[in-house]
C-alpha cells in the first residue's frame, strides 16, 4: 500500500498531538495515554523520530496516573536511549532534523530520566536503592546539558526520599526551597509542588495551622503549574483534610473563593481516567467521612483503595492509605483487624526503606498520638511551634558523654560492656593504653597482636566480638595492619552470620583491607616506575623483571572480600537493625568509597535521622550536599545538628559558619563562628572567616581582634591578613592607609601565595575590588592594576562585565556563546604577578569564556579582546558554542572561567578514599569512654597536624 502524502501525515500527526493534549489538561489521563499511543503507532511506522520521541514522553507522563509502571519505565529507558545516543537515534530515522533533535536532547533528556525515577518509586518505592540511582544520574545529566533549573525537578524526589526515611525536618526544608524558588527565563514552575509538600509535612506532623496555610499557597500556585487542573484538584483535597483536621471544614469552598478557585468537583474524572487522582479525592473522603462521624464509611473507603493499589504494586500510595486504614480501624475500635494489617504490612515492607509509616503506627500503638484518619506522627495542635534555639554553653570534652546516653538518646540499648564475658579483658587492654593512638605503635602492636590472638570460635557474646573488631581496626589503621583484622572478623562471622553489629563492622573491616590493599599495590608499582626510570650501574636502564599485572597478582589476597560481598553484608546488617545510626553513617562511608552515592548519600541521610546529635553523620551529609552544589541543603543538616539535636562539636559549629559565609549569610555565619570560638575549634582559618563575616555586617571593632589573632596565625604579611586590614581602614575611611595596603598586596606576585586554593585568591582580590569601588576614585591608578591583575589572574567578577556592558546599548536576537581560548606561555610566566604557585612549568593554558553576541564572529571579537588583557602573547580562538538564543540584552563578554591545564591528573580521589577509610574508624565525634562498638574511641590516628592540608586551605 503507498504512502500517506507527508504533508497528510504531518496533519494528523498535529491532530493527535491536539487531541491528547486536550484530554490531559481535563485530566483524563487514560484516553489521553490512548491517543498518545496511536502517534507514537503512526509516528514509528512513518518513522518520524521528533514526534515518536514526543508522544513517548507522554504515554510515559499519562502512565504516572494509571499507576501503569512497567510500561512507563520501559519507555522511560527508550526516551534515555533515544536522546543520549545520536547512533542509536539515527537507527530510528537517518534523515532526522538535527537542530530539532539537540532541541528535544536539551528539554527532554531530563524529564525522561524523571519519569524513569518515578516510575521506580511507584514500584519500588521512595526508600528503593533503584530510586536514589535514577535521581543521581537525572542530576547529572541536568549539569551535563545544562539545564540547571531541571535540577528542581529531582529535589522532590530529596523530599519524598527523605520523608519515606523518617526525616521531616529536612524533607520540610527542601520543600520549603522548592516553594521559594522562583522559576527562571523557560524552565518550569515547582513551586506547587514544593507549597504541596510542605503542607502534607506539616499536616503528619500535627502543625493543623501550618497545614491551612501552606494547602491554600498550594491551591493559589496551582495555575501557574505544569497541569493546572491536576494540581487545582488535588490542592482541593488537601486543603479540606487540613481543614478538616483543625476543626474548619465548613470554611473550604469559601478559603477557595477567596483565593480565585472555586470549589468544583465535576472537574474531577472518573477514577478509570486518572485512578492517581481520584486517589487523593478518596484519602480526603475517608477524613471527611471520620469527621462527621461515619467512621465504617471510612475504613471501607481505604480497604478499596488499599486493594487497589496493591494489585498495582503502587508502593508509596500502597503505604500511605495502608498506614490510614489501620488508623481508621483502631479509631473504629478494630483493633484485631488493625493488628493483623499491621503485621502484614512488616512481612511485606523493609522498616528502614518505610520508616515514616512505621514511625506513624507506632505512635498510635504507644499511645504518643491518638488514632485518627490521618495517623499523625504527633499529636495535632492548632498554634504554631516556635524553631528551638542554638545550643549554648561550653562544649563537653571528648568521651564526656557516656554510652548509655548516647543509647538512649538514638533509641539503642545500651549494653554494660563491664558486665560482657570480654569485659574485663577490654578495660585492661584499655588501661595499658591510656592515650589511645597516642601510644607508641610497639605498646599499640601488643595490644594488637593480644586482641587478634584471641580466637573467634571462643567469643560468647557478638557484641564483644563486634568491639574487638571495631577497637582493632583502630589501631590497624595506624599500624597499616587493617588485613589481619578482616581476617579475624571473617572467622568471627563464619561464628555469628546473622548479627547486626558483627556483620556491620566485618564489612568496614573488610573494606579496610580491600583499601590497604589497593594502597599497597599503587605503592608498589610507583616504586617499580621509579626504578624503570632510573639509571643503573651502567648507566641503563635496570630491568625487573616485573610488569604492573604481575605485581599486582603477585600480592592480590584471595581471601579478600571482593565488592559485592561488602554490599551485601552492609545491607543485611541495615536489614536486621534498621534503626542504629551508627551502622547506617558507617554503612555511608563504605558505600561513598565504593562509589555507590546515592546509597552514601540515603545511609548518612538515615543516620542523622535517627540521632540529630550525630556529628559525623552531619558533617558526612553536609560534605555529599556541598559536592553536589546543594550548599543551603548543608547548612540545613548542620544547623539541624547543632540546634535540634543541641550538639556542641566545634567542628560542626565550624563547617556551619564556613557555609554559611560561602552562601553570604554572614549574620548566621558570626553566630555559628562564635560558638566554634567559644567551643575551642582548632581551625587555623577561623579568625579569617570570623573577620570576614564581621567585616562584612560592618561590625568593625569585634572584628579587629580576629584580624590581629589572623595575623599571629599566619603572620602579618600574609595575604589573607593584609586583604582584611585593607578592608579595615578602608571601612574607617583612612583612604591612603587602604591604598598602602592595596599596594603592597599588587606588588607580590601571586606565586607567593602558598597557603590559599585559588579560590581563595580570587575571592579575596574580588572583594578588594568592591572596596575600591567604594573607596577609591573611578580613574584612580590602583585600582586599574587592580582589574588587570584579576584579568591575568582569570579571576574577574561577573559585575565588572556587566558594568562594562552596560556601555553598549540594550539588542534584540542575541545568542549566548561559551567559548574555549589557548592562551600560549612564554620563559617570563614564571616570573609573571598572575602565575600562582604551582603553575610555573606551564607551558600554555586554555580559559572559557561566556559572551553575548549577534553573531560568531562578534563573540569571538568580544572574548580575544578581553583574553589579551591577560597575557601579552596573543591567543587563540579554540571553539565557539552557540548555547542558547533570543536574549534582549547588552552584548559582550559575560563571564571568565578559571584556567586549565589538559592532562592535569586530580590525585585527591585516591586520597579520599583513605581518608575517608580512616574517618569511618574515627566517626568525628568522640561520645564514648568505653570504646564500645555502638560509638567512638579516644583514638586519632591523624598524623603531621602541623602540616597544611589541601582541604585546610580557606576556599575564598
């Protein structure tokens, strides 16, 4: 049969596109999911690949509603394949419009990565390991394509992740965020969502007067939504529950008038069109229905829903409308029923991946929170609950807390350690080494040695296994002796396979050894290339005899664990003890090493869940949100830590004020530097940032004193000291004194600087800059030097860009251009003010560039213009990239990026993995006396402190 004319099938095409999206925006997701199938039919037969790619995405959006989750996540996994592979796409259609397909490349790639995710978390559910993955890789493709505000669209994930691990308070933080955040110029609108979220947080937690609030923001974001009547719809029903709850039904259909959406229920479809939806109409039925007395009514409302969902293996909905029927049955007097759910919902969900729900019917069944339709996680209240203050007063010292504190507090038993059959033996192997890793490493290794003498098979109690394990792999780390300890927790769990503790601790002693072997292996064949390399007797090259491989198989342990084994026994131990957050933050630092992040980042998450005193947990969880850019999210774990959970370790105080500073919220940052002062913090850079901060509320006599103790730790000459007594006098007014000063730091060149990352530097002759700008005449001489050294530096402010295009006059149609310059070197760049130290063996770097331009050949104008400030040897144009177009602005250059060197070898990952290693051992903060298994040891293993650290260095 012929062919369709293609202008006949372009039609129809656009026909059905029309009519699908008619259908979705009433909601009736399952005909609309219909007609997308007939063009994704039509479109694969005729192989058009932008409209099959498109109508796939939809079939895949429409299937969220239906709760058809494999068909989603399989055409989710096509659109992946489809949009990350050219090869793969050209299969589809050879001829396919280019510029149409990096358009959809650029939109899409994202939103099918979302859809895959929450396809899985239906499935599996929010808490699932296959969920954490699909939202890694979804962000990295954000920051890949460069769709930054895509990045949005995954943090509800973060929220719903987090609230399905029992982490409210940093679920309502990211929801607040979402809300908050201002949709930037073609990306989405997430505020309902986030306004959604917060209400349904606040609404579990019992804040009834919040929830109000925070349903009405919702229903007034709803038309500003992707899918306004979706969202104008289930904003309905979540504020009438929330009215509901506090007392205030009557008030819904005239809180709806007066936010300019009136009350209509006949929009909603039938419940075979958009089950997802009408869903959330039957929880609100179900708490209207309690409310008025019908309580029966209730309870068959979520039995049929209950059944529903789980024939469609729709787990986070399962669960919710699961843990409300058992509420319902026990506020019904159906305790039997209840109880009976109640354990059929434990057989069939891991506590640890659900601990929300859990956490709910145990308030019920304890009688914390009354039964209701809404099964709160605590008891319900009409004021509002005030932000608990800063913990005061001075910090406790190390091992001041005792272990049954510690216990209590996370919700452990404590166990007597004095009373265990090893007791004895553990206090006196303690007393021989009164200063931990202090000691000698000759007292250390007879310890050592007398622990590991001890047979596996003769241990009673697991526990006192587990300690001997976790007190070796102490002192292992420092007598690098780390494989003799897996060998002897192997025996150990051949002993007692299914204890928590025991199988935890294996799996960090196993990964001990696997560290320590990868370390011997790299030291090994550095020492071989270094023997290949130089000269022997006679002047050749010596020869032995060895290549790498054979080196490496030559010390390989066979009876080392390999990585799915540690997998495995991190996992079963989080299986059997889902509620020990010393096993999860320790279960995180084994996963980050292994490179598992989103399990590294969930286990950390969980930890601090559990014991908001945990340092290390929030120092962990701090670490994973500022390397993922997520800087407010850190200071949020940290504030948490020292707030809620009243923590008072300096460290944690510190990295609070340090991120603090970085987001510019420098009143926090003075109070969260105070206290790490106040507590004793041993950070070398601590008066620097305090002044800065100081400096920066203009509180000029209190930062004095921290800019002269700057200047006793680092001396008066030093940069960062001679940057702040500028900023000082400058405050004051003394002009000549400040222009001294400038002048001293222009005349040293920046290779001297040895002690700041670039960052640093940059940061500080930034703000020098902005000084001048108040402080100095436009066309004074200094502060030209100034630019041009922040030019050859590579260091220049977006602002001063700006300032210079705003010389040119406002033009319509331009193009965004991101370009790559070779900038060549000569014998002077060492000698050269802007060379730092450490870049003298340069021979040639490469920069980028953004700029705004009407064309390729003006951007290119634009960029060489500005990189011949920089270094006296003409560059060279390297790539031109048109990124995006049709901005109505001033041309010219828009940013300057850092220089780079090809080839330049990061050595900071093999370094992190042993420091990390060593950190788990250490576990940041230490709470525990007894060095037990459940907390910390009086042990530090960090050697040369004296020594400057790359991580040491101030990072502005």
């Amino acid at each position: 049969m012929p062919s369709e004319p293609r202008d006949a099938i372009d039609r129809q095409i656009e026909e059905l596109w029309e009519r699908g999206q008619v259908l979705e925006d009433r909601c009736w997701a399952r005909s609309s999911l219909c007609v997308y199938r007939e063009l994704r039919n039509l479109a694969k037969r005729e192989r058009r690949l932008i409209p099959y790619i498109r109508a796939t995405i939809a079939v895949s959006h429409e299937a969220l509603d239906t709760f058809e989750t494999e068909l989603g996540m399989e055409l989710a996994a096509e659109m992946i394949a489809l949009l990350e592979s050219e090869d793969h796409a050209r299969q589809f259609q050879p001829d396919f419009p280019e510029e149409e397909y990096r358009g959809l490349v650029f939109w899409l790639s994202t939103c099918a990565y979302h859809h895959l995710g929450t396809h899985a978390a239906i499935r599996d559910g929010y808490g699932s390991p296959r969920v954490r993955d699909v939202v890694r890789e979804g962000n990295e493709v954000c920051r890949r394509t460069g769709k930054l505000g895509c990045l949005e669209c995954f943090r509800d994930f973060t929220v719903w992740v987090y609230l399905t691990l029992g982490d409210e308070q940093t679920a309502l933080h990211v929801a607040r965020s979402i809300e908050n955040k201002l949709p930037l110029l073609d990306q989405g609108d997430h505020r309902f969502e986030g306004a959604r979220m917060n209400a349904y947080i606040q609404l579990l937690s019992g804040r009834l007067t919040e929830a109000v609030d925070q349903s009405r923001r919702a229903l007034e974001l709803a038309k500003v939504y992707h899918t306004p009547q979706a969202a104008k719809l289930d904003a309905f029903a979540l504020l009438g529950t929330a009215l509901h709850a506090a007392g205030r039904g009557d008030e819904l259909e005239v809180l709806c008038a007066e936010v300019g959406e009136p009350l209509d229920w006949s929009l909603l479809p039938p419940e075979e069109e958009n089950p997802e939806l009408v869903w959330r109409k039957a929880l609100f039925d179900a708490v209207v229905a309690v409310d008025t007395g019908r309580t029966a009514e209730a309870a068959d409302i979520l039995e049929h829903w209950d059944r529903r969902l789980s024939r469609w293996e729709a787990i986070p909905q399962w669960l919710e409308t699961r843990t409300r029927r058992i509420a319902a049955l026990r506020l019904w007097g159906k305790s039997e029923a209840a109880d009976a759910l109640e354990e059929d919902l434990r057989r069939r969900v891991v506590v640890g991946e659900a601990a929300l729900f859990f956490s709910r019917l145990e308030a019920m069944t304890s009688g914390r929170v009354a039964a209701s339709a809404i099964a709160y996680l605590r008891p319900p209240r009409t004021d509002r609950v005030p932000l608990p203050p800063l913990a005061k007063g001075d910090a406790p010292p190390p091992g001041k807390e005792t272990s049954a504190l510690a216990a209590e507090r996370a919700n452990i038993p404590a166990v007597d350690w004095d009373q265990t059959p090893m007791g004895p033996r553990f206090n006196a192997w303690f007393a021989r080494l009164p200063n931990g890793t202090d000691a000698s490493p000759e007292d250390m290794e007879v310890i050592f040695n007398e622990m590991l003498a001890v047979p596996p098979e003769s241990v009673e109690l697991p526990e006192d296994g587990a300690r001997l394990i976790f007190v070796a792999a102490q002192m292992a780390s420092v007598l690098k002796r780390e494989k003799d300890v897996w060998h002897w927790a192997k025996r150990l769990l051949a002993r007692f396979p299914e204890h928590p503790d025991v199988l935890n601790l294996s799996a960090m002693a196993g990964l001990g050894a696997w560290v320590r072997q990868a370390q011997i292996i790299s030291e090994l064949q550095e020492a071989q290339e270094s023997d290949e390399t130089s000269p022997g007797e006679g002047g050749g090259q010596q020869d032995t005899g060895a290549t790498p491989s054979s080196v490496r198989e030559g010390i390989m342990d066979p009876e080392l664990p390999d990585q799915q084994t540690l997998e495995h026994m991190m996992r079963k131990s989080l299986d059997l003890k889902s509620d020990h957050p010393r096993h999860y933050y320790r279960a995180g630092v084994l996963f980050h090493v292994l490179d598992l992040q989103g399990d590294a980042e969930w286990c950390f998450a969980r930890s601090f869940a559990l014991d908001r005193s945990q340092a290390a947990s929030a120092l962990a969880l701090a670490e994973v949100y500022r390397n993922s850019n997520r800087v407010e999210d850190a200071l949020f774990v940290l504030d948490l830590c020292l707030r809620e959970g009243q923590s008072r370790d300096s460290d944690v105080a510190w990295e609070a004020g340090l991120t603090a500073v970085r987001l510019e919220r420098y009143a926090e940052a003075i109070t969260y530097l105070a206290l790490a002062e106040e507590w004793g913090a041993d950070q070398p850079w601590l008066p620097y940032y305090y002044a800065w901060a100081l400096l920066e509320c203009k509180r000029l006599e209190e930062a004095a004193p921290r800019i002269r103790a700057a200047a006793e730790r680092h001396g008066e000459e030093h940069l960062a000291v001679r940057a702040l007594r500028a900023w000082w006098h400058a405050a004051h007014g003394e002009r000549e004194t400040f222009r001294d000063i400038l002048q001293t730091i222009l005349d040293r060149p920046l290779a001297a600087v040895e002690d700041l990352t670039p960052e640093g530097i940059e940061t500080i002759l930034q703000r020098l800059w902005r000084v001048c700008k108040t402080t100095l005449p436009d066309d004074d001489p200094l502060s030209s030097q100034l630019v041009e050294r922040l030019f050859q530096a590579g260091m220049v402010p977006q602002e001063y860009f700006s300032e210079e295009r705003a010389n040119r006059p406002i033009t319509e149609d331009l193009i965004y251009f991101e370009c790559d310059v070779e900038q060549p070197l000569d014998e002077d760049w060492p000698r050269h003010p802007a060379c730092l130290a450490g870049q003298a063996d340069w021979r040639r770097y490469y920069a980028a560039w953004g700029a705004l331009a009407r064309n390729e050949e003006e951007a290119e104008h634009y960029v060489i213009q500005a990189q011949q400030r920089c270094y006296p040897l003409p560059p060279s144009l390297v790539t031109c990239e048109e990124v995006e177009i049709g901005f109505r602005d001033r041309p010219g250059v828009v940013w300057q990026g850092v220089r780079e060197v090809p080839g330049e070898l990061d050595r900071a990952i093999e370094a992190e993995v042993g420091d990390l290693f060593k950190q788990s051992h250490d576990e940041g903060d230490d709470d525990d006396e007894d060095w037990t298994a459940d907390g910390d040891f009086p042990f530090d293993a960090d050697e040369d402190d004296d020594e400057i650290d790359e991580d040491d260095k101030p990072l502005f």
